[in-house]
C-alpha cells in the first residue's frame, strides 16, 4: 500500500505519548489501514495511557479500555454484539503490549484463536512494562537493563531470553500470524491490510522501541528499529496456510554489538554477553533459513 | 477528520459522564509544549515524498500541494522527520 493510499484521516491524534514514542506510530499506522469502522480494545499499558486522559481522548474511532488479560476476551465480545446488531464491514482490533499479550492477556488470546473469532490483534513490543516504569515482561530481550532486572556485578540484566510469541501463536495454527518492525512501516501496513481482509483470528506482532525504556535519543526510534531487523535480533516473517515464510532475509547481518551498544539498556554488558546473543541469534537464523523459505 | 482541539477546556463536576462513554477525538490540551527543538521545513528542498507523514508517531505531518506542513499544536519535537528524510529539507532548530 502507497502513502497516497492510505486515510488521510487520523485516529490517534493529540496523545501523550512520550516523544519519538514507536508503539503510538504503530497504533496510528494500523488505524490508518483499518479506518474509521474499526472498534479498538486497548488493555491496560502505554496506549490506554496516554489516548484517554478524560476529557483529552485521542482516538477518532471507537475505542475502549479493557481489563489488563481481556483484551481478546473483550474483542470477541465486540465482534459477536457488533455481528448480533447486524453491523457489517467492521474490524475488531486489540493493541495491546508485550506484557498484556505475552505474560497476562496470553490465555486470552489463545481461546480467542482457539474459537476461531473473526479479531484482528496487534502486539506493539516494546520489550518491558513501559508503562509503569520498565519492569521485565515475558519480551524483554536477554541482557536488557530493567528496574527488576537491574545490572549488577553478578547478574547482568535479564537472564531469560525473549519469549517467541509469534511461534506459540502459530502454534494454534491461526489462519495469519505476522511480525514487523516500525522501522519498516509500509511492511507492517501492508500487513495490517492483509490480516484485515482475512477472516478468523489474526495476530501481527510489531516491534516498537521506546526511547525512554531503550536508552536511545527520541529521533532515533525508527533507525534503531530497522537496525534491529538489519542485524538479525528480529526478523520480519508470516504465517498463513500453515506455512512460515521469511520475508525479509538481510543476507549478511549488520552488526549487532554495535546496535547493543547504542542502547542504554545494554551499555553494562561484556564482550561474553554480546557473543552469546549473536550465537543464539545465528543458531536461529540457521533454524528459520533452512525451514522458513 | 482527526481528533480536534474544542473550544471549552474546564468540566464541571456535573458535566463529566457517570458512565464511561465520552465523544471520541475530543481534545482539549496542546503538546507543543513538550517540544525542545522545533523541525522547520524547507520547502524548496522537500519532494513531497511521504516519508516524514509515515513515520511521525503523532500523525502531526501532512502533504499538501506535494509539500510537508507541520501541525505544530501538537508535534513533540521528537526530530524523527528530520532523520528520515530522504533531502535532508527537515532542520531541527533550537526554538519552541
């Protein structure tokens, strides 16, 4: 989809997001797509935060606020009273964050998948609980400096790594599952517009730096994000048919030390760290080149 | 359309909704106030590309007559534009 194909109209506007913050462009770019007959269902987390400071209400479609886990419990609702009403040509879309989708709304999410209901969701990953002040979520990437995974001398940041939430939603087998990067944002709309024209459950997961959480300066959020997908630490790919297919291949990897290096929350790990994530990040590129293609 | 700045910018107790329904795209604050440095477009070096209208998280951007123009109620001075833009036409500029 062209810029020039897109609604001029905009449904995420006047918010307080944080300046240079990715997750609002994400919000704003997938309304864009879906347009003014779409209902968003936003759980607890930086978007409902900053859209509905009463009476400053930033979204210029239907939206509402669920509990932090019902995001697709709550879709499916909308979707069933808005079919029961007789409305037709709408989309039902969550936009909730990592902790929201991957460590509470996660049960949710699979019985919406699991009973096939006709939502849209869209995971913006901004890899901590940005809003309460960067606590550790089920996406926070290994090594990742938060306020309950401090750096000290012994333990050095976040000891997990990053859940793979793309491939347990795959696991459900979902009619479309996808990953994109606001780095690469014509990628994540066309996407939007794809997933908006298939019915049955659909997951896209988007990453989203967050300046403040990341450590980076607000206008470097869309270059940190494409160089994360650059260097191979997130890959663009979908799900569909019960296929994965790769669709971005970054051929030889930009490098990562250097795009660790920029981020304040990396700035305390060691050459050893550094070398562990590129391990696991071409052990797992081997995995997705050789099945993903 | 797009959420809009209204004219009224106090509630009283009685007006503010018992339930949780309210209009949607009402706006009754600015953001210009956040902003440190300010993005001024050279309209001689911008190509109305899109570029700047794409990324900018708060959607402040449009194209008009194939040129950049800057809603600046509401730009934070975040500078994305500025770095995005393919002509450089985008300068950051210490000024609110």
């Amino acid at each position: 989809m062209r810029a020039d194909q897109l609604d001029k109209n905009e449904y995420f506007y006047g918010h307080k997001a944080c300046a240079g913050c990715g997750g609002s462009l994400a919000v704003r770019a997938a309304l864009k797509v879906l347009g003014e007959r779409s209902i968003a269902v936003l759980p607890a987390g930086c978007m409902s935060a900053v859209g509905f400071n009463f009476p400053q209400l930033c979204f210029g479609n239907n939206a509402i606020i669920s509990m932090f886990a019902g995001t697709a419990s709550m879709l499916t609702g909308v979707e069933a009273g808005m079919r029961r009403r007789g409305y037709k040509d709408f989309h039902a879309v969550g936009l909730a964050g990592d902790g929201g989708t991957a460590d509470i709304g996660i049960q949710a999410l699979s019985g919406a998948i699991d009973r096939g209901d006709d939502i849209l969701y869209i995971c913006y990953d901004n890899e901590a609980y940005m809003n309460t002040g960067i606590q550790k979520s089920g996406l926070t990437p290994y090594g990742a400096r938060t306020t309950t995974t401090p750096a000290g001398r012994n333990i050095r940041g976040n000891i997990r790594p990053k859940k793979n939430m793309f491939e347990i939603v795959a696991a459900h087998d979902i009619p479309y599952a996808a990953t994109a990067t606001v780095g690469y944002i014509n990628d994540f709309i066309d996407k939007v517009e794809k997933a908006s024209k298939i019915r049955g459950t659909k997951f896209i997961h988007v990453i989203a730096p967050c300046p403040t959480g990341w450590g980076i300066p607000v206008s470097d959020t869309i270059e940190v994000a494409r160089e994360m997908a650059d260097c191979g630490l997130w890959y663009l790919a979908e799900y569909e048919n019960g296929k994965f297919t790769l669709d971005r291949d970054p051929g030889e990897f930009k490098s990562a030390e250097a795009h660790l290096r920029r981020q304040g929350r990396f700035k305390h790990l060691t050459d050893e760290d550094i070398d562990l994530i590129i391990k696991s990040r071409d052990e797992k590129w081997e995995k997705i080149r050789r099945e993903w293609k | 359309m797009r959420p809009y700045l209204r004219d009224k910018k106090t509630f009283t107790f009685e007006e503010i909704p018992e339930d949780t329904c309210f209009e949607a795209g009402y706006l009754v604050t600015e953001n210009s106030g956040w902003r440190s440095v300010t993005p001024k477009i050279d309209a001689q070096a911008c190509i109305g590309c899109s570029q700047c209208y794409l990324y900018c998280p708060d959607g402040v951007i449009t194209i008009q007559d194939k040129k950049a123009v800057i809603d600046y109620d509401f730009c934070k001075g975040c500078g994305i534009c500025s770095k995005i833009c393919p002509k450089n036409a985008i300068e950051m500029e210490r000024a609110i």
